[in-house]
C-alpha cells in the first residue's frame, strides 16, 4: 500500500508526530486502507536523493513476519 498527498510541513511534522506516538505506545497504525503494528525491534531505512531539481526523503521500516 503506497499512499501520496500533499500537506504542508506543519501537517506533515502533525502526521509524523501522530504516528510515532502511535508506535511508541505499540498502537496500530494506518497507512492508506491498511492497520499495522510495528514491533520491539525493526531496521531504519534513511536516504535522502537529490535529482532533477527534486529532493526526496525516505524512511523504511522493515521487520521479519510472525510466522
């Protein structure tokens, strides 16, 4: 599920904010249609790209799946 809208910053530090207090509390949450919960441990993804004129900032979560 990829989701793209644009916000301002002070929307986007408000949606940042949300979320982090959502995963440090070990709530769900949401990201389009879909309901997560990030676990104890996971690996930070940072990159930063600058190309034709554009910068993009990226962060990935990732973790094993239960099984």
């Amino acid at each position: 599920m990829k989701t793209k809208r644009k916000m301002s910053r002070w929307f986007l530090a408000r949606r940042l904010h949300d979320l982090a207090l959502r995963i440090a509390a070990g709530k769900p949450i949401r990201i389009g249609n879909v309901s997560v919960r990030v676990p104890d441990q996971v690996v930070l993804e940072e990159e930063v790209e600058t190309e034709e004129g554009r910068t993009e900032l990226e962060f990935e979560l990732k973790w094993p799946v239960a099984t």
